[in-house]
C-alpha cells in the first residue's frame, strides 16, 4: 500500500448546479475565492475551476478566469485547474480561451458522451484542438475519462502526439451516460494505466465517497467537491466543499496517506513551482 501524500482536488462551482439544487453554490468571484481558499484550508492542494458570469451561469469569459484567478491568488497558495469542459454544448474555441492565462493545469474530456438528457461533444477534432492550446501555453494537462473507450482513445491520441504523453488522468464515474462508480470499474481502468502514472478519481453522487476510500487504499487521488456531489450523506446536503474535502483528510489520514501540501501536489505531478 502506497503511504504517498494524498492530492486532493476540490471542484468547488462545476457547471451544472444553481442555486435551486445547491443554495450554498459559490457563484460570485469572491464567494468562489472564498470557497477555494477553505478547501485549501480544509486541505485540497488542487482547485478545479469553474467560474460564473454576473448572472450565474457557466461561463469560459478569460475576463471572469482571470478575476477568480486573481482573487484565489491572493487569499492562497493551490494549484489552478481550469476546465476546459466548460458547460455541456459550450462551443470548443470558448472552452480553450481561458488556457491562454497559463493556469497551473487544464482538464481535456476523452470523449463524446451522453451526459444525462444531453450530448457532451469530444469528438477527436475537439479533442485536439483543446489539447493543443494546453500544450502551446505550457499548461499540465488532466484528462478526464468518463467511459472505458476514452481510455483506449487517449493511447491511440497520445500515440499519435495529439495529447500530451505527460498528464496527470482522472476517472470521472457516475455521470449517466458514463461509467458508473463501482469498485470493479475503477480497478479495471486503473489496470489500464502504465506504470508510474498520475491518477485521481471523482465519483459523482453517492459514488463519492467510496470512490474517494478506494482511491486512497489504491494509491491514487481524489476529487470531491460540490460539482461532483451535493449531499454529505443520504437525504443531508453538504454545507460546504470544505466540509467534504475535511472527510476525505480524515478517512485518509486513518491510511497514513496525509493530505498533500501544495509543495507536494507539485512535486508528484511534475509541475513547477
Ligand atoms: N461540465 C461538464 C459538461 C471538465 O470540467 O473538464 C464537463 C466538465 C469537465 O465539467
Ligand atoms: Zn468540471
């Protein structure tokens, strides 16, 4: 069993909630600074970034990223993960605008899915174009896989040099559509992967937490947080990203797998300071 510091990721905003499902959903710069820096506190070292525009709604405006980032920045030290998913049907030149900013890492989706009612559209084109403009601004990309065939398209893509040999990669199970976050699914992908390789998973739902142990006794990382699940247990939602990032250093800290500092973070990603 791996004793590696654990890399907590903490998606605190997500494109998919409002108010109505999650009236604790950070929506402003200052609240989502504010719900970034109590993750960090809480002990997340990463900070997968979703921003909202004045009236609430997903945005990839560079303008909007640019005043969250600022705004993290100065209350805390983490590193910045934007996504480039942005909101299922965001057009693929908005979702790679904000990696103009060089954030610390970006998020590449592996594949066009079903995504609950809708479509969420990676085909190979998109998929290289978004990983282009990761690799032209020097930004660590995350590659996030929802189904068992992403993970045959990122060894045909890297094959290929359209997607960075050198990723860090997250397993994002239980989106309907998607794989679904189960034990077996998430040995059978981590099985896939070569030797040495980076990885976290996210659960969605009431996957999150089971994932999140499974994770941790696997030598991997997680992602918790509000745009993966609202609910800190059946029927009670959460009161804050905090408060699930703070279960997750608990469970861990019971598996001698301490909460990684940002130092850490970097040092296991490869990613400079
Ligand atoms: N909002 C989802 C459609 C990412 O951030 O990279 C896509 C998503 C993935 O959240
Ligand atoms: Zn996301």
């Amino acid at each position: 069993m791996s004793n590696a510091p654990l890399i907590i990721s903490a998606a605190i905003v997500g494109a998919e909630h409002s108010r109505d499902t999650y009236p604790h959903l950070p929506l402003t710069p200052d609240e989502i600074a504010a719900a970034a820096e109590e993750a960090v506190n809480a002990g997340a070292s990463i900070i997968h970034l979703h921003v909202r525009d004045e009236k609430g709604l997903p945005t990839q405006r560079v303008d909007v990223f640019e005043t969250v980032t600022e705004k993290i920045r100065n209350r805390c030290d983490c590193i910045l993960q934007y996504s480039t998913g942005g909101a299922v049907g965001t057009p693929v030149e908005l979702r790679c605008n904000p990696v103009a900013l060089k954030p610390d890492m970006a998020t590449l989706s592996m594949g066009t899915m079903n995504f609950g009612s809708e479509i969420y559209e990676n085909t190979e084109e998109t998929i290289a174009t978004i990983a282009g403009a990761i690799t032209d601004n020097g930004v660590m990309a995350e590659l996030e896989v929802f189904d068992f065939g992403q993970i045959e398209t990122v060894t045909r893509m890297v094959k290929k040099g359209l997607v960075p040999e050198t990723h860090h990669m997250d397993f994002v199970l239980g989106v309907p559509g998607g794989m679904s976050a189960t034990i077996s699914n998430l040995v059978m992908l981590v099985n896939r992967l070569k030797e040495g390789q980076t990885w976290a998973v996210a659960g969605l739902g009431r996957g999150q937490l089971p994932m999140a142990m499974h994770s941790i006794a696997m030598g991997g990382h997680v992602r918790v947080g509000i745009e993966d699940n609202i609910y800190y247990r059946k029927g009670e939602l959460a009161v804050s990203n905090a408060q699930l990032v703070e279960r997750v250093v608990r469970i861990a800290r019971e598996y001698d797998r301490p909460a990684a500092t940002v130092t850490q973070a970097r040092q296991i990603l490869g990613l400079s300071g």
